[in-house]
C-alpha cells in the first residue's frame, strides 16, 4: 500500500499530473542537494520522500498567473 495514499495527495494538490511534476522536480532537487525537510522519512528513495513532503504541507506549488 502507497503512503501516503493517492486519496491524500490528491486533496492537497489538484490533478495527478501537477502531482507527479511537483514531486519528480522536488525528488531531482532532493538527489543533487541532499537536503530533506521531513526529520524521519519513512520512504528511503527521493520520490516517496517528496510525496511524503507534499503530505505533511512542506511542499506545494502556485499555478502561474493567466494558466489553467
């Protein structure tokens, strides 16, 4: 079972798809600058750590002004 669960995710960030390049470009970030902002991940790969950031609200995004 993922978690956290795509239910979760999904009531914080709207669609799957911003979903997936929010965490993708966070999990990047996270492999060249080996920084993590949760103190006790319980994923160990970068990606599950990023959805683990977009869960506990350290991580989000802002839609660019004029786009849908």
């Amino acid at each position: 079972m993922l978690n956290p669960s795509i239910d979760a995710l999904l009531q914080k960030i709207d669609s799957k798809y911003t979903l997936v390049t929010v965490a993708s470009k966070r999990a990047r970030e996270m492999q060249q600058h080996r920084d993590c902002r949760l103190d006790r991940p319980v994923s160990h790969k970068y990606v599950g750590k990023s959805l683990e950031e977009i869960d506990a609200k350290l991580l989000g995004y802002r839609p660019l002004e004029g786009q849908k």
